[in-house]
C-alpha cells in the first residue's frame, strides 16, 4: 500500500518502500513454500481436486468482490485502451488470464496481475511437489540455488539485448512491452514458485535447533538491512524485479519457520491479524484509494487534514470487512459444498 501511496516523513523507510516491487518475487516465493510446507509430509496423497477447489475458495470470492468494487475504474480503461483490447480484458480479467496478455495485464485491477500467475501455479503444484527433489539438505540448497539463477537469466536477457530500445536503464516508471511481458508474463515467475516449493521441501529434512534458526534469521535481516540501506539504489531494477533477493529472503523465511526469539516478535497478535487481512488489503487497496481520491471523499467529508492516515485506516478497515463478511463465509461455503458433492 505505502509502495503505490507513499505517505509523506517516510525517508527513513524509503529504500524498502522505493523498491517494494522487490517483493513480488518474495509473494511467489511465499507461496510456494506455505503450499509444500502443507502438502509435503501429509500421510494421505493430495486430491487435485480437493487442492484445486480450496484455493479456489481462498482467492476468488474476494478478487470478485475487488472487481465488483472497482467497476467505476472501467470508464479509465475504455479511454486508455483501443475498444477491441477492452473487451478483451472484460472478458480476460474475470477469468484471470489476463496476465497472459502484458499490455491487458493491469487491467480493471491493477495489483490483481498476481493472481493470473497464481493460478497457473497452483494448476501446476500436484505434480511439481511430487518432483524428485534431493533427499540431502546440500544437494538441494545448490538445486534451488540453481533454479534461482535461471530464473534469472530472462531479465539478464533483458538487460543485455534491451529490446525495448531503452535510452535509460529501466525503473519502475519504464514502459515498454517486453519490459511489461517480463514483469507480468505468467511463466517467468515459475523459477521463484519452484524455490519456494523446494524450500519447504528443505524445512522438513534440515536439522535446525532454535538458536541456529536465531543465527539465521538475525543474518537474513542484517544483510537485507545493508542491502537495502547501501546497495539497493545500485541494482538494475530488472533484476530486482525477478528475484535478485530471493536467497536472503529464503534464508529469513527457513530463520522464521521455527521457535525462536525473532519468530516470537512475529507472532504478536496485531500483526497475525494484519497478515490474516493481508491478502484482502493487497486486492482492495489500489482502486479503493484512487477512487476516494478521484471522488474527493475526504475533502467532502471535510477531513482531507487527516490525509492520507485516514485514507489507509479506511482501506485497512474495508480489508478486514471483506475478510470477516466475504473472504472466510465464502470460503467455508465452497468448501462445505464441494464435501456434500463428494459423499
């Protein structure tokens, strides 16, 4: 949210918050990981359709409700697109493949891109966790380090060829359509779901004692500290962009993932609750805030002085209303249903 609505006296912050975009790898990374960590040592095999039916009732009610929410930003997408490209993405975004398409990829719900790409994974995950991954904890930290590398290599390309004729190096308010195909395209993220599916794997065979996850976790932080405070302005945004991070990230993500002193300061309750929030904030977010500053909603209620705070409070507030009054009724109602239609 602070990413695209940047709140002012944030200087302190703003190498995290400029290069937020970093974290979508890390989104994917996650993703992977919660999936092995779940499915990989449960005693009965994974039904696809089951699996298939579960995220379907995590992601969709809500991103339905994004859309339904965000019909008034239409009327913006018929004057910025041609009238074929529009009808394309009415009848794409709903369906979720509209990141198959880079120049529809943002359309209706900018930030809902994501969601095209997850459902390619999750269609994929059955049969990439029944992949024959190392048994040893060495032979797969040097596998999932390669699967990193090469998922780096098309934004390497990229770089190297520029066939988008760039006369500057790219940032994050570079328009180009390669450029666009390599930020949105579904199957460039695959690598980074991999690595996340493979860390899980390596959660359940290494060996960590609590003080040893403390070590790692405390040196994860550091350096992504160092990164972020030295090194961050430096790196090619291409590159940040497709995963630079995502060792340091696994490595904080393996830190956390068991009783430890720094894990605990992420168990406070306010934050699980913002976490259990999270996915409804990141979908509502970007449309509801443009449209309050489209309409003025502030200023007609007179309190534009509390700007942008209000704005976020309200946006963090319609998140937990659509997790408690959407997100979790819906998902309960699927599930009960798709067991009534298999007994």
């Amino acid at each position: 949210m602070f990413f695209h609505f940047t709140p002012p006296h944030m200087r302190l912050v703003a190498p995290v918050i400029d290069t937020a975009y970093a974290l979508v790898a890390v989104f994917f990374l996650l993703s992977g990981y919660v999936l092995a960590y779940n499915y990989v040592d449960r005693p009965t095999p994974l039904v696809k359709r089951e699996f298939w039916r579960a995220r379907f009732a995590r992601l969709y009610p809500v991103y339905l409700l994004s859309l339904a929410i965000s019909l008034p930003m239409l009327q913006a997408e018929w004057h910025a697109h041609s009238h074929s490209d529009f009808f394309t993405g009415l009848v794409l975004t709903p369906l979720l493949l509209q990141g198959w398409v880079p120049t529809l990829a943002t359309f209706w719900n900018t930030v809902a891109w994501t969601l095209s790409v997850e459902v390619l994974l999750y269609a994929a995950f059955p049969w990439l966790i029944r992949l024959p991954w190392p048994k040893s904890p060495a032979r797969l930290i040097a596998l999932l380090v390669a699967i990193w590398a090469v998922g780096l290599v098309p934004h390497s390309l990229y770089i190297l060829l520029n066939p988008d004729h760039l006369s500057a190096p790219a940032n994050r308010y570079t328009y180009g359509y390669w450029l666009r195909a390599l930020k949105f395209s579904t199957i460039i993220y695959a690598a980074t779901f991999l690595t996340g599916i493979g860390l899980g794997k390596l959660q359940t065979i290494l060996v960590l004692p609590p003080r040893q996850r403390t070590l790692v976790a405390a040196a994860s932080l550091l350096a992504l500290a160092a990164f972020y405070s030295q090194a961050s302005p430096f790196a090619p945004y291409v590159l940040m962009h497709g995963g630079l991070m995502t060792p340091l990230f696994a490595a904080l993500i393996l830190g956390l993932s068991g009783p430890n002193t720094i894990a605990s300061l992420f168990s406070w309750r306010p934050l699980m609750l913002l976490g259990e929030a999270s996915y409804c904030l990141f979908l509502l977010h970007f449309n509801f805030i443009n449209m309050v500053r489209l309409y003025h909603v502030t200023d007609r209620l007179h309190l534009a002085a509390f700007d942008p705070w209000i704005t976020y409070a309200a946006t963090i507030l319609l998140a937990f209303a659509a997790l408690y009054l959407v997100e979790v009724p819906a998902r309960k109602a699927i599930l009960r249903r798709g067991k009534a239609r298999s007994a």
